[in-house]
C-alpha cells in the first residue's frame, strides 16, 4: 500500500517546474509539453502543466458552476398537491 503513495522524485520535479513553468512562461510550456518521450521526469512536466490549465479553467467559471451543487440544499422544496397557484379568494 505504501508502495503505491510513493512518488518518483523524477516525475514530483517534473510536475513542479510543468506547473509552475505554465504559470508564468505558458508558450514555453506547450513548447516543452509537445515533446515526444518516455522520460518520467517529461511526464510529470506534462501533468502539470495539465494541472494548471485546470486550475485554471475551474477559476474562469462563474460561482454557481463551481462545486457540488446538489450537497447545497439537501432538502429541496417539496411540491403539495393541494397547493394552488393563486390564493383562494371568499
């Protein structure tokens, strides 16, 4: 189990300059993401960038979009059956 939370330090440091290299250098990250090769270290650059792209997206929308919007009201309002539209006038 330990195994599997274990990062490679390769991929941890390639996830951390992707990221922040997207941050503030985003044209030189896409250049540096669109590189074809199986080195750990490019992977995780690639992840991170990724990660920040997302991060980023999820800013841009509005607050009603963001989160769970079903676990905000957990006791929606119920529909009566006898309930009218307009009041009953006597």
């Amino acid at each position: 189990m330990e195994d599997e939370e274990k990062v490679d330090p390769d991929y941890l440091k390639g996830f951390n300059e992707g990221y922040t290299i997207a941050q503030y250098m985003p044209e030189l990250a896409q250049k540096l993401a669109a590189i074809d090769n199986d080195q750990v270290r490019l992977a995780g650059f690639q992840d991170g960038r990724k990660q920040y792209q997302l991060e980023q997206t999820k800013d841009r929308l509005p607050s009603w979009l963001k989160g769970d919007r079903a676990s905000k009201n957990p006791n929606p309002p119920t529909k009566a059956k006898d309930r009218d539209i307009e009041p009953d006038k006597d």
